[in-house]
C-alpha cells in the first residue's frame, strides 16, 4: 500500500522574544518547501504573513530576502492567540490544516489572557493530522510549561518538541509521519 505523505504546515512566531530563532526556522521552513510537495509557512507576530510563495524560489538568500519584504511585523510583539485565530478564520487558510502535520515554531509566551490561544490551538487541533509545538524553550532539561497559557494548550498538542535548534527541529520534521505520544 502507498502512504500519502502529509502535507505540511509550519506557523513560526517572529516576534521579538523569538528574533535568536528566527533566522534557523525560516531557513527550515525554505528547506521544508524545497523538500515537500506540500508545505506551506506562515509567520506570526501580531499580524499573520503566507509567505510559500516566497520560499519557493531555489536561492535561499533570494527566497529569503523575498519573504522579509512580505513581513511587516518582524521582532515587534506577539498575539499568538488572535492571530492564529485569524489564520482559522480565512477558509482558504484553515484549509492547510485539515489532514496536515502542524507545526508552530514559538515560545508560546501569550501574555494576559490566553482564551483565544486556548480557541485556536483546539480547533487547529481538531482539523491536523498532528499539531506539534516547537519551543526554543524545552532545549533546556529544566524546561516545564509553567505559564497558564502553556498549561492550557499542553493537553491539546500531540508534542511539544525542542525548537531550540536546527538539528532537533529536523528530527522533528522527519519524525512526524510516525504517530506520537500524547504531549502531557
């Protein structure tokens, strides 16, 4: 029998808490759509940004450069819940989640209120194939989702993974066609 690969969906926070990672997961995010018939990247601070087209172009500088003139909210701030939200909210958009591995490369540091975050990771949960959460963060031993937000998305995430470097996020990629244990 032929397995299908998944189509794959990347969500990668550039808010100013992220700027240390930002340049490693958009080279991965170039690589993921050089690599995947079906992967598309969107980043994330306070606006939300497609930018596959962008990375479709085989230099990376070029694509690269390409995508950092489609992004209007580098290093700013975050709203990871309302954002994500918007993207659910684009039918086009949410349509790259269903049957998808998704993918968000952030800290997951919503500040204030995380009902929305809560509301967006539930339903991109319940339309992806896999809904993983790379953090920088859990690079270090001593990591534990501590924020309220963290606590509250934790039970909906399939992993929360280390994104704290490009060698784990490539484990990560690879290993998403094999099933997960519950992320709690």
């Amino acid at each position: 029998r032929l397995a299908l690969p998944r189509k794959l969906l990347l969500l990668i926070d550039i808010s100013g808490s992220m700027k240390l990672h930002t340049a490693d997961y958009l080279k991965l995010a170039h690589a993921a759509v050089q690599g995947a018939d079906r992967a598309e990247v969107f980043t994330f601070g306070t606006l939300l940004t497609r930018i596959t087209s962008a990375l479709r172009i085989r230099d990376r500088e070029q694509a690269l450069a390409r995508a950092a003139a489609l992004v209007d909210d580098w290093d700013g701030g975050t709203r990871m819940g309302p954002t994500l939200l918007a993207f659910l909210s684009v039918p086009r958009f949410s349509a790259f989640a269903r049957g998808a591995c998704v993918v968000i490369l952030s800290d997951g540091l919503e500040r204030g209120d995380h009902s929305d975050l809560e509301t967006a990771i539930r339903r991109l949960s319940a339309r992806a194939f896999r809904l993983s959460l790379a953090t920088p963060l859990a690079g270090d031993p001593r990591f534990h989702p501590a924020t309220a937000a963290l606590r509250a998305i934790l039970p909906l995430l399939d992993d929360l993974v280390d994104g704290s470097s490009v060698k784990s996020l490539t484990e990560v990629l690879l290993s998403l066609a094999r099933p997960s244990p519950a992320a709690a």
